[in-house]
C-alpha cells in the first residue's frame, strides 16, 4: 500500500477546528500515515503565531525581563486547544519543565521549537499516533547541516503500523541541543520525514491551494500551477515565491517523492504537484519577483584583455565577505549584482578596495533594483522567448536596466527599478499567461 507524508502548516492548524480538520484529512485516506504538524500560527491578521511569542519569551529572557507575558498568551492557547480537542496532554506540566530550561539556554532554538513539540504532543493525542520526538532522530552537524544518518535512525522509528506524528522545525545537533532549521523549516521537515519513511507522496497541507503563476498581490487571477519541477521551484522559491521553504525540496529530490501542496480549506482542490521531470508545453512556469538589490557597475579599457580581472573584482568581494548574484559582462565592463542586505552599508568600502585593486576606469553603484524571474523548463524548446518577454516590457515603458539568461535555458533574469517592478511583473505575466 503507499505511503503518504502530511506536513500541516500553521494557519491550518491554529485553533481546535482546524486542527479537527486536518485529523480529518488524514483519516480520510489511509495511506496517509506520517505527520508533521508545525505551531499553531494565527488565527487572524492581528492575532501572534506561537512561534513568534516563543522567540519574544526567549529575547526577555536574555535581556533580564521577565518573560510571563509570551508565556502566560503560549499557556492560554494550549490549555485551549487541549481543552477543546479533549487530549489528555499535561500541557501546564509541559510549560513547567520548559520553562525550567529555557533559563540554562543561550540560543533562540530550544524555545523556539517548542511550539511545534507541544502542538505534536496534542496532535498526536488525538489521531491516537506514535509520538516521534525529532530530537532523537533529526541530526545536525556542528555547522547546522543535516546529518544523512538522520535518514537511517527516522526511518527506524518510522517502521511499523499505525499513525506517526513527528513535530516540524527541529532536530538536535551532536551534543544532544535543540537546533532549528530556518523560519518555515517544518516544511524541511516533512521532506526529510516523507525521505526517511520512504513515502510515495509528501502532501504539504497549507492555506492556498498551490502556486500561481506569479503572486497573486500584482496579477489577483493569476493562473493556479498544476505541475512543475523540482528545478523550477527552486528558481522561484529564491527569487521571493513563497508558499514552500526553498530548502524543502533537497531531501526528496534525490528518490523522486514528489511534493503536492493542498489546501486545508478546500481539500478537494488538486493543488500544484512538484514533480522531478514533467513535459513542458508552455515556456513559463512562473515568474518571481524581489526587490532589494544594488548593481555595481565597473569600467574598464581593454578589461577584456587583462586576465585575472574577474578574479579581482571577485577575490573584493570575498574580502568583505560579500555574496553575488549575478555578474554580466561586456568587452570593457562588468556589473555585479548583489542584494542590498548583503553589502549594508559597506558599499563605499567596496568601492574604495575595487578602485586600489582593479583600477577601473569608472566605477558606480545602482541601488533600487528588482530583479524578475521568469522560469520555465520549456523555454528552451521554444522560439521567441525573450523577444517575447523584451516587447511586454517595452510596451509597459519600462525600462530593462539589466538581463541575464542562465546557461540551463530555464530562466531569464530582468533587473528594473523597483518602481517599475509590478508594472513589469504584470506585462510578462500578460504576455506569457497564454502561449500559441
Ligand atoms: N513555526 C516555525 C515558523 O514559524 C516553523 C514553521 O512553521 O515551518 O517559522
């Protein structure tokens, strides 16, 4: 029989119905064994998501405040939904010990998962499941990676009958602590549960039924993707499509589990499956867009001809450890694009050490950029792409201020000002909703 992994995210788990609906959606096809729930997250816009007050319990703590105000909201909404759903989890007991060891913790981690161990411990309860505490069996090194035996020891917790529920978020490193994984990390959680469990499926339940064609706050009808790769995530979820952590899909791309994100509120909707291959008709899957980023222009005569300038400009950046994103050239010049919270306020310095190192003719900075992804694993067999993609801007008047084709053909990269970017997010949409 298969085996299906359910990752639920917060929103659909932040109050006693919702939580009652998704241990509906897992009884309602057997085959759905594994569970990952994250921490309650909000109930409405202005209401806190348990994670949150966990990290502002924590900074009271550090700071020498007294943290009863995080503590006592956390307790009332977990009495709550343990009162409401009738589970017989200790959660006041539970508080009690963890409060006992938030006061020896020097990093945010051990509370910060918290929220997902407690919602676990109820969540489990309730579906009648084995309790799998990720800290005996989600391993990371000393440098935060995971540990592959992690795979192994899971996999052997994971064997057997019946309902598993392992909490989101969290694992332990080699001497036993709690380490989390980034904001949203139960989404990694669930690929390394679906991996472990050797699962044919990881069902990601969430509040959306799956992505758009690009975020639905510039284009509110932008199409719903029915399929895409592995690959073409990845390129989206960088470039600021959020819905999934970017990191999500590492665990389950080597064997090939695919991922389909489903909505809690309309389980019926089919949801947009993440598949290793699939057969591209059309020559956009999406398009991503972030603003944030400052372009540094340098020119030089004849750079073309002196090797090792690349090198240069490169081994700066290193220097002020720096991270880029893209560096197109031209015979005499070369920008380099990094984003904004990469060179903070260092731009100056950057300047200064390229101007002694290099000696560059001319040399500038171009904050106030956007960079637009357009991302598709049939661009390459498809004629006219780009020519495509330059007329919609051009139509919309805004102007291209930097482009850039990646060699695997699947994405073209536009930089604009951030003042054009939903104009020309709107125009490539336009132009590629439809392809004939
Ligand atoms: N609860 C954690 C967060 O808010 C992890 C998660 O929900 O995926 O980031």
């Amino acid at each position: 029989m298969s085996r299906i992994t359910c990752k639920f995210g917060g929103t659909s788990l932040a109050d006693a119905n919702r939580i009652r609906a998704a241990a509906a959606i897992v009884r309602a096809n057997a085959a759905r064994r594994f569970v990952v729930p994250s921490a309650p997250g909000k109930r409405s816009d202005d209401d806190k998501k348990i994670t949150d007050l966990f990290y502002a319990w924590f900074h009271m703590v550090t700071d020498g405040l007294d943290p009863a105000q995080p503590r006592a909201i956390i307790t009332e909404r977990f009495l709550e939904l343990a009162h409401d759903l009738g589970t017989k989890v200790d959660i006041a007991g539970e508080l009690e010990r963890i409060a006992d060891t938030a006061k020896t913790c020097d990093t945010p981690d051990y509370l910060a998962s918290r929220g997902e161990y407690l919602n676990g411990l109820i969540v489990a309860d309730l579906l009648g499941a084995a309790f799998v505490d990720p800290a005996d069996c989600i391993k990371f090194n000393f440098e935060a990676q995971l540990d592959p035996r992690t795979y192994e020891m899971l996999g052997e917790r994971l064997d057997g009958p019946g309902l598993f529920v392992v909490p989101g978020f969290y694992g332990s490193d080699p001497n036993g602590e709690i380490r989390t994984f980034s904001r949203g990390g139960s989404d990694v959680t669930g690929s390394i549960v679906a991996r472990a469990s050797k699962s044919d499926l990881y069902e990601n339940w969430t509040d959306v039924s799956g992505f758009r064609m690009t975020d639905p706050r510039i284009v509110p009808n932008a199409k719903r993707i029915d399929e895409i790769t592995y690959a073409e995530l990845r390129e989206l979820a960088y470039m600021g499509a959020s819905v999934l952590h970017d990191e999500a899909i590492f665990p389950v791309r080597g064997p090939g589990i695919p991922i389909n994100i489903r909505n809690t509120n309309a389980p019926d909707d089919p949801g947009t499956m993440i598949v290793a291959t699939r057969k591209a008709t059309h020559p956009v899957a999406g398009i991503a867009a972030r603003k944030g980023f400052t372009m540094i222009n340098i020119e030089k005569t004849l750079m073309n001809k002196e090797i090792g300038f690349g090198r240069k400009v490169l081994g700066v950046l290193v220097e002020h450890g720096v991270n880029f994103e893209h560096m197109p050239t031209g015979i005499d010049t070369i920008s380099l694009i990094v984003k904004d919270e990469e060179i903070k306020n260092h731009g100056e310095a950057i300047l200064r050490s390229i101007q002694r190192i290099c000696e560059p003719d001319n040399i500038s900075l171009l904050p106030g950029l956007a960079l637009i992804a357009t991302v598709g694993l049939g661009m390459s067999s498809h004629v006219g792409v780009a020519a495509r993609l330059c007329t919609a801007l051009a139509e919309a008047r805004v102007n291209i201020r930097v482009i850039d084709q990646g060699s695997s053909e699947m994405n073209i990269i536009v930089g604009v000002m951030e003042s054009d970017l939903e104009a020309a997010v709107r125009a490539i949409y336009n132009a590629f909703e439809s392809w004939d």
